[in-house]
C-alpha cells in the first residue's frame, strides 16, 4: 500500500511546483507528459490488483469465445479484450489499456479547463486511481471519459458531450444515466418531458443490466466514506452560495446536483450499498473538478474558505483512504503487484 501513499503525494507536490514556478506552456506540457508516463508505467502493468481482477478475467475469457455473439452492449471494452487476445497481449494488454484511457483523460479534463492537473488527479486519487481505477477496469474508463466530457458540458458544447458519454458507455453502460444532464440547463417546465421519454427508458435499461447490483452487498463503511467526500465539498460549495449562484445556468446546476448527490446516494446505499458506491464514483471526480474550477478563476480574498478548498478536499480523501486502508476486509486485495515487482 506504501505504492499509493507515495503516488498521492507525489502528484500533490508535483501539483504545488506547477503552480509556483513560472513554466512555459512547454514546459508544462513536457512535465505533465512525463508524470502521464511515469504513471502508467507503474500501474499499467499491475498483476493480480483488486477485488474484481477474476472477474475481469472471467469477462475476458468470455467475449474471445464469442467475439462475434452479442453478449453486452458495452462493445468498447468488449473489442478491448478481443484485440488485446489476438495481438498475444491477454489480458495484461487490457489493464494497460485502460489505465491508459483513465490517465489520459483525467489529465486531459483539469487541463482544459486551467485546474492544475496534478492537484486535481491528487485529490482523486485514493478514489479514481487506487479503489476505483485498479478494481473497476471498465467503469474506470467511463469514469474518466465522463470527467473530460463535463469539460465541454460545461462549456455548452453539448454535442460532443453526448458523443463522448455514448462512447463511454461502450465500456460500461451505467453512465449513459449521465446523457440527463444534457437537460441541465432546460427551463423547470420544460425538463419532465425528456425525462420521461429519454431518460426513463435509459434508466430501465442500465438497470436491467446491473440489476445484480441489488443482489450483492458491500461494507457500508467503504460506501459512507467514498459517500463523504460530497459533503465537504457541499459545505465548501454552500460557504459561497453568493459566488455560486452568479455562476452560469449549466455550472450552478451542476453544483445543485454536487450538493444534493450526497444525501440521495447516502439514501441509495439503503437499497444496495453497491450500486451507491458505483455511481459515487462518477460524482467525486465531478466535485472535485467544479470546486477546483471555481478556486482557480474565482476572485477569493484570503479568509475565504474557498481558498482552502485544495487542501481541505486533499485532507477529506486521504483520511477516508487511511480509514478504508486500516479498516477494509477487502485489503489485502489491493496490495500492489506488478508483472515487474511486487
């Protein structure tokens, strides 16, 4: 576990020299690219990491002998295990792959935005990176597909928002839910009608392929924790409603979703902790980057709790890592090996 400790604050240092020295767009270019590196080096070739790494393989060994049966709508990841099976790679070549994919675009997503990329993927890191990222190989691509389209949501590009989450969820259906968003924006009056039409049918569906999710239960301990990381960033959210609430209709409301997510997923966890837990992890990320966002551009004076919301949320993620770390039945699941070193 000493392999995640360092990574956090590795990128947490690297995120405070980032910001304080005067770099070249360049030269930041240049350091990104070789963190991006020297991270997939690392965790690209893990072995054996993770709660699910027998079912991925379960998964693998299914869709190479029925490559071209319909076994799931989630053709993404579905080729991702054929390709990497006919070029000899196993499914090694699809860890790779998909760490691939969670880096790039959870670098890709701060950046676009002007957030300090290291920061940002610090934050997020005990989540999206080590319990998410190193576990939930297919979600885990969505997942971070889904942070660099709120990127241009945000922006009020939506088409390519919607491009990029139905390519998501050719790798891990749950987060065509997220397509609502797209109605974001809408005026009150206007959203049932899509909703009900659109958004009903896609919940129908997603539910109909993680209906196990009812089946199986987690600790609830580990769900609270990855639960409570939304109600620090509410509070920090709530601190500077005047602010907030000058924002644009598309950055309010997805601040509106931020504080309310946290509490009805909290009430979710009472139906089945899993599938809580599942979808807590697409609204981290989105947190982090929203408070980040404002923090960055916002104009703050030094009292402003805002101000601290870096290390505040930073401080939140890696005490509920170091509580999950010490209190998890499942550990021992995530002590990190490698095809080079354990």
């Amino acid at each position: 576990m000493t392999l995640y400790y360092v990574t956090f604050f590795f990128l947490f240092i690297n995120g405070f020299f980032y910001e304080r020295l005067q770099l070249t767009k360049d030269a930041k270019i240049l350091v990104v690219m070789c963190v991006f590196i020297l991270l997939q080096v690392i965790y690209g070739f893990r072995y054996e990491v993770g709660v699910d790494w027998f079912s991925y393989i379960r998964v693998f060994e299914r869709d190479v002998a029925n490559a071209f049966v319909f076994t799931t709508p989630e053709f993404g990841y579905k080729y991702l295990n054929v390709l990497s099976h006919t070029l000899g790679f196993g499914i090694q070549g699809v860890i790779f792959c998909s760490t691939l994919f969670l880096l790039a675009f959870s670098l890709a997503a701060p950046i676009r935005l002007g957030v300090n990329p290291f920061y940002f993927l610090a934050l997020i890191a005990p989540y999206h990176l080590v319990v998410s990222g190193v576990n939930l190989t297919s979600q885990a691509i969505a997942i971070s597909i889904f942070i660099f389209a709120t990127t241009y949501l945000v922006q009020g590009r939506k088409g390519i928002y919607s491009l990029l989450i139905i390519f998501a969820a050719l790798f891990h259906l749950s987060v065509i839910l997220l397509l609502s968003f797209l109605f974001i924006d809408f005026k009150k009056r206007f959203i049932i009608p899509p909703v009900v039409i659109i958004f009903v049918p896609l919940m129908a569906a997603a539910f109909h392929f993680y209906g196990y999710y009812f089946e199986s239960g987690m600790e609830n301990a580990g769900v609270i924790l990855r639960i409570g990381f939304l109600f620090p960033v509410a509070f920090l959210i709530l601190a500077h409603k005047k602010k907030w609430l000058k924002l644009d209709k598309i950055r309010f409301r997805l601040c509106l979703v931020t504080v309310l997510i946290g509490p009805m997923l909290l009430a979710a966890s009472l139906l089945s902790s899993t599938l809580a837990d599942r979808f807590s992890y697409y609204f981290i990320p989105l947190a982090a980057l929203l408070v980040m966002e404002q923090v960055t551009h916002a104009k703050r004076r030094p009292y402003d709790l805002m101000t601290y919301a870096s290390p505040i949320m930073f401080v939140t993620s890696i005490t509920a890592f170091v509580v999950w770390h010490i209190g998890s039945s499942y550990i021992d699941h995530y002590e990190f090996k490698s095809l080079f070193f354990s």
